[in-house]
C-alpha cells in the first residue's frame, strides 16, 4: 500500500468518463489473470491503475506487455 504524501494532490490525467483532464490516484497492484487453474498463484501481473477522484472511474493497463 502506499504511503500519502504531505502536499501531494496527486496526477493529473484525462478521464473518459468525466471527458476532461481530472486528478487520479495512481497504485500498482497485483493481479491474477487465470483464476480457473490450479497455478492461479502464479499467474498475478502488475498493474497501474488510475481512479479519478472526480467520479471513482477505474482505469487498469497491465505495466508489463509481455
């Protein structure tokens, strides 16, 4: 989890949702692609992912195109 940063509001980014550049929070989280198998554990990927703090939008791109 990421630690807040006093005086930090954040990044500036284009939401499609509110169609004008908004403030998100940004994270890198680990997530699992395949959940049906049995190797699930091993399957997890980081991502960034992007809400906006105007309307909760969520925009995950997974960080490594492999």
């Amino acid at each position: 989890m990421a630690s807040k940063t006093p005086g930090f509001e954040g990044v500036t980014e284009y939401c499609e949702r509110c169609g004008q550049t908004t403030t998100h929070q940004v994270a890198v989280e680990l997530r699992t692609e395949n959940t049906n198998t049995e190797n699930a554990a091993f399957s997890r990927e980081p991502y960034r992912v992007a809400t906006c703090c105007e309307c909760d939008a969520e925009h995950a791109q997974r960080m490594n195109n492999a």
